[in-house]
C-alpha cells in the first residue's frame, strides 16, 4: 500500500511539474509576441472561472474529453497505440444521430437506443483497426490515422449529400433531434446537462473495471505477447475486446455531443477531441482519477484559451502549444525513466 502511495504521489509531482514547465514556456511565448503573460493568463482564469456560465462551459467541454480519455487509456494500458479517437467519435456521433432522426417511436426508448447504437459505432470503428492488426499484423497507429481520414470524408458527404438539412441553406449540418430526445439542461442560462451523470457512471465504471478479470487481462497483454500468451490468456482476442471497449467510450463521446450540445451533424463535431484526450489520457498517467483531473484542466485551458484570444492580443495558439509541450515533456518522462531502469538492470546483471 505505501509503494503504491508512492507511486500516485510520484505520478501527481511530474504531472504538476509538467502543467508548470509548459505553462511557464507559454508565458515565455506571450512575452515575445509582445504581450503581458501575467494579464494574458488572469485573463483566461476569468475566462474558465470568472462565472456561472463559464464554468459549465468547461464541465461541458470536460464530459466528452474524459469519456475519450478513458477510452485511449484502456487501449494504451495495453499497449494498444489507439489514435483513431476523432474517427470513432465521428461514427459514434453518425450512429447515435441515426435513430434521433430516422425512427418514430418514444423519447424513453430513443434516447438509450441512440446511447447504444453510438457505442456500437465507434466499437465497430475502433474493432476495424484490431482486425487488421490481427489478421494482417497492421500497426494500430497508421490504421486508426487513416480511419479518421476516412471518418472525416464520410461525415463530411453525410452532411453535404444525403443527411443535409433541406432548411439548413448551404452550411453542411443534419436535421435537428426532436426537443424531447435532448439531454435535460440544469439551467435555461447553462449549457451544461445531464450527460455529465452519465460521464460520472463512466467514471465510477473506470474504478471498478481495473479490478475486474477483463481489466486484469487488458493490463496484462500491456507487458508483452510472450506474457500475456504464458499466462494462457488468447492475445488476439483480448486485442479486438480491448479496442471495441476503447471505441465504445469514444463512441459514447460522440452521442454525448449530439444529444448533449449540438443536437445535430456538423461537418467539424469532432473538433480535434481525439488528440486532446491522448494528452489527457498521458498525462493523467492512464488513471481514471488522473484523467478526471487532467481532463478539468485541459478543459478549463480550451474555454479559457477562447476568452483569452477575444480579450487579448494572444492567439489560441499558445494553447495549442501548451498541449504540445505537456506530450513532449511526458514522452521525454517516459524515455528517461526507460533508460534508468535499462541502465539499472544492466548494472545489475554485470555484478550478477
């Protein structure tokens, strides 16, 4: 038990460590482009914090992230390099829509249908990928690359051809969903709704789920095939259930959004949702609290960051930036941290 406080107190330290080192090259950024760091980063606190409405915004922009997080976190503990976040959001959103508009029948049954249908969707996106690497040896990281690619293309004729809104003039947008299919609003003032339930089930879910056989075997395939194969558990098979469950969570991102915030398709819904939650998934070590709180502070970042650049002479790109140097800084933790232990075996085996 203490080893394990230790390694929690240790992960939180090099996380703090890594937010304060970008955030003070961020700084260093705004200064150089002329402006004042200290004014620029009061101003994107006010921006996340500064009311009632802005920080729902951030629990708003926080609920899909985690949910994404959570599902690059269960590939990546098996060392399943998952990046087809944005892809399997968009077939979640694509998915979950489809009954929303199509089907005639109760909201009671619609709205766990749609729920259902938008896991379904990025599982069966995410579990594309895991054939191809199973059957084909095919490296996870080009195949998910190049179905958000394809995710993107497909959304993008959905909502320009045959799911274009007939009232919609010439932006590429869906119907909407009826009123009574929406996820409840806590506030007519507040965007923030019921979804965040949901988000706080996936959570408590998360907890459990690493405790269970499933979770035990998923971490294990995490320490290599001979391991995993040794221990008499079918690889291949725990690949494709570990990027469907992966997908899933994306998925449910995805019927989040839809029923949650937009009510409809729009061509740019998955708003580079993926690459963030990687980086929150990272950061937050793969740990659902970790995530849950790394996940509060890239969303406060985001929401802030666009009151930032409308108050401010500083771009939203220093946030950009910012989510780029906290990857740096957790890749170059991780290789450091290999190299210690290879040295310190290394040293060992010779006085062996």
């Amino acid at each position: 038990m203490g080893n394990k406080l230790k390694s929690a107190a240790g992960e939180v330290c090099a996380a703090v460590l890594t937010i304060a080192i970008a955030l003070a090259i961020g700084a260093v950024l705004v200064k150089l482009s002329g402006n004042d760091p200290v004014e620029a980063y009061q101003t994107l606190f006010r921006g996340a914090f500064g009311s009632k409405q802005r920080i729902s915004e951030v629990f708003v922009k926080m609920v899909p992230l985690c949910m994404m997080a959570f599902g690059t976190s269960v590939a990546f503990r098996a060392q399943l390099w998952n990046i087809g976040g944005n892809g399997q959001f968009i077939l979640g959103a694509v998915a979950a829509i489809l009954p929303g508009l199509y089907l005639k029948l109760p909201p009671v049954i619609l709205l766990p249908l749609s729920l259902i249908c938008g896991m379904l969707g990025g599982a069966l996106w995410a579990g594309l990928a895991a054939v191809l690497k199973i059957r084909f040896s095919a490296n996870e990281v080009i195949t998910t690359l190049m179905l958000n690619y394809i995710a993107t293309y497909f959304l993008a004729f959905l909502v320009h051809g045959p799911m274009k809104d007939p009232v919609g003039g010439d932006f590429p947008q869906s119907p909407n969903i009826a009123e009574a299919l929406r996820l409840p609003l806590f506030s007519d003032r507040l965007r923030i709704h019921a979804g965040i339930f949901v988000g706080i089930l996936v959570v408590a879910v998360m907890l459990f789920f690493w405790k269970t056989v499933l979770g035990y075997r998923i971490d294990l395939a995490g320490q290599g095939e001979k391991v995993a194969t040794y221990s008499g558990m079918s690889v291949k098979r725990t690949v494709l259930i570990t990027m469907m469950i992966s997908g899933a969570l994306t998925g449910l991102a995805g019927w989040n959004e839809i029923y949650g915030v937009q009510y409809r398709l729009l061509e740019g819904v998955a708003s580079g949702y993926g690459d963030i939650a990687v980086v929150i998934a990272l950061l937050g070590s793969l740990n659902p609290v970790g995530i849950v709180i790394a996940g509060f502070f890239f969303s406060a970042l985001m929401v802030g960051g666009a009151t930032m650049q409308r108050m401010t002479d500083v771009p939203y790109s220093i946030v950009d930036i910012i989510q780029g140097l906290v990857i740096v800084f957790i890749i170059a933790r991780t290789t450091l941290n290999l190299t210690v232990v290879k040295n310190w075996i290394g040293r060992r085996q010779r006085h062996a």
